[in-house]
C-alpha cells in the first residue's frame, strides 16, 4: 500500500503540481478531482478499497433522523446502486475479491423524508470513506442526495472492471442556493421523459432547480383543470402536445426525489398569444387607426376579468406546483398594441400614467404579483420588470438575463435590496461557438462593486435553453456537458475552479460519466470515451 | 371528385402562386411539393386514392429485367414497406377501406441487382401514380431506389390515420453525379450502428456517395488484415474503438442496398500520427538541430520502404473497398519536420527539388496515384495537390474545400479538365448560427466563368462533417435536415430551388419525415411534428 497523497485544495498550489495532476488524471481520473462540480473541501489519498456490487449496502446510520422507508432516500439508493455499478448485472458472475461487505451509512438531522426541496434547504454534507465503510452525514435528506452523487462519482473501474474508491474527506456545501435550469416548453413541446431525464442530468450536476417555461407565444401546453380550453385550444395538439395534470406530477414527483425544485413560470403580460386561443377577451385588441386590426397584443390590463381569470388560474398554478416560488415573467411586453387601443389610453389617463406604457406595465405586474402573495407564493420576475418598476419594494426577487453589462443589473438590483438570479452569461439555447463551455466556466457573479450583504442578495443563476431551436431531437447534446460548466460555478469555491484549462480534462472525465449514464452529452473535443454512446 | 389541380414546376410560376402553394402546404402537404429533393419534372393532381397496408403490393413488372430474387429491390421492398405506412402494426385492426388493391409495379432496364452503384450508375426513374397502380420505371435497380423514396414520400395519412397518394406523373434524374456525405471516424470513433443510420438518413435525400474518412492523426479504427498493428496500437482502443473487416462488409453492404456508393479515404502524407504508432519507420523523424526530437512528421517521402508499405495497404484497401475510386488525401501538410530532417533535404538536393517542398509533396502524390491506378483506382484528391502539383494531368477528380472564393477554385480545377467536386460551402460540422440551412441551401455550384464542357467536370458535391466536435451523441441532429439542404441542391433543378424562403415549409415537412422516421433531425424554428422524436 502506498503512501497517502493529500491533496486540500483551499491551499495554493503550485503550476508543477498541477501537472502532475494533470498527469495523474490521464492515467486514470481517479480520485476525488473526478467529482464535478468540485467539492468545497476535501482530502484524498490512493489508498483504495475493492468494492463488490454484492457486498454492498446502502444504510441508515442508527442516529439518523431517516429510517428506511424514507421516501427520497430508499429511491435514491435504488437509483445509485446501477449508477455505482454500471456494469454489474445481477448474475453474480462478477466475484473478483472476497466480498467483505462495503457500508455506505447515511445519517440525516431531520426527517424530511416527505417534503419538497425548498429555497432553505440545506445541501451541505460531509462524507468519509475508509476502507470498509463510508460515513454520509447531512443535515437533510437533500444533503444526503448530494453526498450520494458525489459518491458515485468517487467509484471508478480498472481496466479489468473491478470497483475501487480511495479513502477521501469531503466538506461540501453550496456557494449558491438557487442553480437552475430552463426548459421552454412552448416553442417546442418536449415529451415528458425528456423532461425527466433532464432532471436526471441536472442531479448530476447537483442543479437544484428546474425553471419551467411551461407556456409562452407558440403555445399553451399546461393542460388547466380550471380553464381547460388554454391547452385545447392554446397547445400545438389538444392531446398529444399537452402536459396533463398527472404529467405535471411526474414531473414534480420525480423531480423531488432527486431534490430538485420545480419552478414554474406563467410569463405575462407578454409572449402570451397561446391564451388568448382559449381564453376570449385576454389579451388586448390591437387597432389600425380607430379600427379593429383583428390582432392581438398582451394581456389586456385595463378589464377586471383579466384580473379574475388570474386569480383563479394562479389559485390552481399555486396548488399544483409546490414551491414557494413561482416566475411571473414580465418581459419583452410590445407597448404598440396597447398604445393603439384607445380603452388602453383612456384608463392611463384616467390613472395618471400620462403615455408612459411602463406605468401600465408596472400595474398590472404588481397586480399579479398580489395575486401570487396573497397565494403565498414569492414571484420571481424577469429584470424588465424591475427595470421599469417604481413600486421596487413590492419585488421580490429579479432575474437578470440581458447581455452588455450584467453585472450593472445585478448591482443596481442587489442595491435595491432584491434578490437576484442571474442568466445572462448562461443561454444555451444558440449551439455558438466551439469551446464555448469555457466562456460558460468562468463567469464571476459576484465581480460587483458592491457590499456584502448586496453580494448575499446574488442567490444564484441559471441556465437557459430556450427554444426556438430546441426539442427532443437537439436538446441533451446542447445542453450537456455546456450546463455542468455552469454548474460548477454554482456550486464551488470560485478561486478552485476558475481555470477553464485546469478543468479540461476533469471536464472531459464527467463528459464520459455522462455519456455512460446514458445521457447524450456531447465531445469537448478530439478523443474518446471508454464506454461511446450506444444510442443511434 | 375535384377538378385536377396541375403544376409543372419547369414553367414560370408567379409569386401569387407561390402563395397559393404555401397555404396549401400549411393546410397539408399532401402533394409532390412534400418530395425532397424536388423531383426534376412533375404533375400532380389532387385525385387521391386511398391505399391500405393490407392491400399494397410491390410488383415486378413483367417487362422487368430484375425479378423477384433481386437482392436490392427485394430488400427495398422491405424497408419501404414500413416507411410508407409508418403507423401499421399488422394486426389488421386498420381497415378503413375495403381493400382494393394497390400494387407498386417496378421496371428495370438492367438487372444490376448484385452490383454495386458506381459513378456511371444512372439514378434516373419515371413514376406514374393513378387510382389504383403505380408504374415506376428505371435504367437501374439505382434509378428505382430513388424512386421508391420519391413514392415513399408521395403517400401522407389524413386526420384519422388513413393513407393516400394523389395522381402524379415524374420524370426525375440528378443534377450531379455526385451527392456525397463526408464522416470522420478518427477525431471520434462513431459505432457502426450510427454510420448504418446515417446512410439510412441520407437515402431519404437521395445521397448517393458515402466518404468514409476512416483514418486520421488521431486514431486508425480501421483493422487491417495486411497491418493489423495500425489499428491495435494506433486505435483510441484495440478492441473496442475499431472498425472490424466484417464491420467494414457490413457498412458497404448496407450501402449497396440503399444504391449509396462507399467512398474511402485514407489522407497522407499528412494527417496519419496514428499510423506511425503501428508502423515504425513510416512517418518522418523530425530534429531540433543536429538531434531528433522525438517527434514525428508526415510520412516519409524518401524511402523505398515507405512506398513498399503504402503499396500493400492499398492493394488491401482496394479489394475491400469495391468503389472505382479512392480518396487519397493530400491535404494540410506541414513542412517544419520535414525541412528539419537532414535525409529529406539531402533527397530533395539529389532530386533538384531545392527547398520547394511542395516539390516532395507532389513527388509523394504522384508515387502514392500510381500505386492506386495500377489496382484500377481513381484517385480523388483534396484541393492542396492540385494547388501545388505540377504534373495536374496526372490528377483526375479534385475535391475543392477550402473557403474564400471557392468558385475561383473550381474554375480552375475545371480549365485544368479535371473533375471537380465541391465541399466549401457544406462544412456542417460546426454548428453555426442558426438558419445556416439557408446559407447552404443557396450554393451555385456552376456560377463560375466557364464553358459547357467546363461545367460539367463539376461532379458534384460533398457535406463534410469532421469529427473534432462530433460523435454519435450529436452527430444526427448536427447533420439532420442541414445536409438535406445540400441535398436539393444536388439533386434537383437549380432554377426551382434557388429561394431558401420557398423551401421553407418543405423542408419543415421533410424535417418532421425525418423524425417520423426516428431521425433525430433537429428543429428549424418555433412549432412541432404531428409525430415528435420518441427517444431521449
């Protein structure tokens, strides 16, 4: 047995051991620098233990909160055990060491076996492994689902494939609380296994928050139980193209138990030509001159149906989806419609907004967000919303997703005591250039002028694939691995991992992890992985 | 019954009418505009007879110099057979008419039902649907492939599931001879599976030439019984990263059968460091100074051995490959190594070459074009050689792929009289900005001052799809439908497919086929399939 190497990697290191780092992973990657996004902290040694797909347990710590039975964590055992052992086949033929029972005891603070993930949860977890044994404690079962991954990312094969781990130290937690992921569902449908294979790659990348831009322009596929004739009438198809209620808990469901969020966004006033298909008197009626033009705008923000129908789809929306979230939308509104109607112009004159569509805009923004409170839910908006709003206090908190100076808008919304979200740096949704995961990989949401507790109000960012250009067919090679570059910066300590070329051949590792798991994420570059991709 | 509605497309249609044509299609397109790439001469009609799986017959006609027991067409039958009725399961429960029968008769001229499709192979068929029968008529078992797509993708089902074909008359051939479709199996091993269904992919465009880049600097998958070492030391992987003599007969095989010719390429003198790993002695040793550095260049022109070995590869190469001609490569040669090797310099002075080493480069071509002739080859060469070659009478097809002004280059590959085949403008393998299908679907290959003959060494043209980014995660919706626009423009009456925006709707409809036809075609903007891609 060979002598510890220890690696802490809150330390300086010098070029030439990076090298050798480099040098190491190429033979083999190992250890602990294989786990992406990077651990906080941690120490890793060569010292390796066999491991046996049939002498291996998942158990409960005796002092743990969860007990078996425990919804999140049974499934996730079940879920990580072929993930661990990805060849192991259940035959039994694969005995290559005596089989001395290796335990993975998981201990959890509390019983939240049968909740929602949710904006305070915590994810921290520690993690020892030692030759027979390995310890997960975490505060939460969320933590624990962390932990797991981490896990089996530490496992690896040698060439005759049997299963090792090294003996390891893992502190991880973190740096963001908010790491999400949009899906637009509305420019393209996206089947509902899509959907949930998606959440199986962001858990991967420990994101903990899938952002649904369930409807939008091209179509309303969120099937309503209360104004059923949005999807019948709003969605491509009335039956093939719509996500039923039973859809959307699949979706919630499975996202759950990998401790992801579920965040939906019903964007208004704007990009909401789809409702108007089904709900009649909805959006505004353009004019051409004192005609009808026979067209229509956004939501109409002068009747008070408008605000009823709200009320009552954000009563259903609130009750289907749990989180304590939901995304309001807000952006990009089309102010000629509204300025062509002449009820438009008379109730703005009759409120005093003068011909400053922003105004009305305002309005009716801080109509729906008292919908939503009143709800018990916290809108999130998009940063024209904040942009343009001079009631900022009612804002909770800001997504900033324009390109040009991002980090202004975070600064001037962090100023303003928002929270913020940021997205602009992370659209993915446009393939781009070659090696664009590198401009992915090294973006700094903090970089601000700004005080500390301005920079706490920066909860996290998100990726966007939005799309127009996106379905079935495209989206997991676009999205992965370019969204784990993101990841990483979400999670990690920033001076770690702010080295695209350091993290290339990690990188390249979780590619191939990826790809063994049966996602279709693409090639970073010339080379290849040991198990290619065995879809067509 | 309607009255019959005909269109030539060889007439001056106007704009109104293109109008027209566009409603139409949205509403359905159900008529031979749905054909891609658009048939070369056609009328239809909107008269359509129903067809029923369970009483659709292919028929050899009995004029037919191919019968049943024809190993292409009878194959043919079989494939087409799901493709025109994509949702029959043959349990028979789909009988909405009573079943009058349809038969699909087929004429050859030439039984070439064993051979294999060649660069004189004529493509051209006449297909007369009416109510109950359709005539298909060809030169070749080839002419009648193409034939059977255009016919496969004639019939579309109504609301409930019904199929139809309308009354058409087509007269149909290539523009070009050459429709090729480059992949790279050395930057990224793709699996043998991926490449059988992207020659499925590229039938259902009419593609006719499959160029196999088989080998490169990184990786040599290809296993050869004369120097099986090549592979098992110059492969990602011995076993696992290699394409199999058999894997090799079974790509041409499928080939064959879909009329689609298997072009290989193996480049030197450049791109082949994975040669040298499995043949000592191949590549040039390059100095630093007086010294070796360790490293190594392009193949060694200098040495007899060097051509001894090229000598029996290529007589291997040549009896697997049972194309007419072979790709040789020729491309990128750097000349720093060789100018650092004392033996090249030294060899060039004896030759009076001076230090023009594009002088060696032509030296080396010219040996390596007289070992594939001598084998019964043509060579197909990249641009370079003709570039710098003095002998260019010794040269036959060039290949033309560098970008600037293209048609400069093929204006002059064609006053030299050689053939010319065009790559430029289909480099597909990065992805671009988005509608970049437009950009390739706007390609005047002949638009250079030239005279008749001149035009006509114009072959055709390539998509070229390398593999430095690429594999078989992102492969199909990276080529799919980009290539097909290349396709039309190959394929079809330059005149009637010179507007990107008229295409538009037909090649969202052949998008939507393509992923019927379980094609993993990526999305050319905003809305959906009928039928959406089913994987994950």
């Amino acid at each position: 047995m060979e002598a510890a190497r220890c690696v802490t990697f809150g330390q300086y290191l010098r070029p030439h051991f990076y090298l050798l780092l480099l040098i190491f992973l190429r033979n083999g990657p190992h250890t602990v620098e294989g786990v992406w996004p990077l651990p906080q902290t941690f120490t890793s040694s060569i010292e390796r233990s066999p491991l046996s797909p049939e002498a291996f347990y998942f158990e409960y710590g005796s002092q743990s909160a969860a007990q078996q039975g425990c919804s999140v964590l049974d499934a996730a055992f079940t879920r990580y055990f072929p993930l661990i052992f990805p060849d192991y086949t259940g035959n039994g033929v694969l005995r290559f060491y005596a089989d001395k029972p290796f335990r993975l005891v998981i201990t959890v603070d509390r019983d939240d076996c049968e909740s929602y993930p949710n904006e305070d949860s915590s994810e921290r977890y520690n993690l020892s492994v030692s030759a027979r044994q390995a310890s997960l404690n975490a505060e939460t079962v969320w933590g624990a689902l962390r932990g797991l991954e981490t896990f089996s990312q530490l496992v690896y094969q040698d060439d005759f494939g049997s299963y090792f781990v090294n003996k390891t130290e893992i502190v991880d937690f973190p740096r963001f609380q908010f790491r999400g992921i949009l899906l637009d569902t509305s420019r393209h449908y996206l089947p509902v296994k899509t959907i949930l294979q998606t959440l199986d790659a962001m858990a991967y990348s420990k994101f903990n928050v899938f952002h649904w831009h369930i409807v939008d322009d091209p179509s309303f596929p969120y099937q309503s139980r209360t104004y059923p004739d949005l999807s019948s009438k709003g969605a491509f198809h009335p039956m093939t193209h719509i996500y039923t209620q039973s859809d959307v808990r699949r979706v919630i469901s499975h996202a759950r138990l990998w401790g992801i969020r579920v965040l939906p966004e019903f964007d208004s006033p704007g990009h909401t030509a789809s409702w108007g298909k089904g709900q009649s008197d909805l959006l505004t009626p353009c004019y051409r001159g004192s005609s009808l033009s026979g067209t229509f705008g956004p939501v109409n923000p002068v009747l008070p149906s408008t605000y009823q129908f709200m009320a009552r789809l954000f009563k259903e929306v609130s009750s289907v989806f749990p989180d304590s979230h939901i995304h309001l939308g807000g952006d990009e509104v089309n102010f000629s419609c509204w300025s062509s109607n002449p009820d438009i112009r008379a109730f703005m004159k009759k409120m005093g907004f003068g011909v400053d569509f922003t105004k009305i805009e305002a309005f009716y923004m801080e109509n729906i967000v008292n919908i939503t409170s009143a709800l018990n839910k916290t809108a999130i908006v998009w940063q024209d919303v904040f942009d343009y709003h001079e009631l900022r206090s009612s804002l909770s908190v800001v997504e900033v997703w324009k390109g040009g100076c991002y980090l202004c808008e975070v600064r001037r919304v962090a100023k303003a005591g928002l929270r913020v979200i940021l997205a602009s740096p992370w659209y993915l949704d446009q393939p781009g250039p070659t090696h664009n995961w590198a401009r992915f990989y090294t973006v700094w949401p903090l970089a601000f002028k700004g005080t500390e507790e301005q920079k706490k109000l920066v909860i996290g960012g998100e990726v966007c694939m939005w799309g127009e250009y996106v379905d079935a067919t495209n989206l997991t090679p676009r999205l992965w691995p370019r969204a784990s570059a993101a990841a990483e910066r979400l999670w990690s300590d920033e001076k770690q991992t702010s080295s695209a070329d350091k993290a290339f051949p990690r990188f390249q590792d979780l590619r191939c992890k990826l790809v063994r798991r049966g996602i279709r994420a693409e090639p970073l570059y010339v080379g290849h992985c040991k198990h290619e991709y065995q879809g067509v």
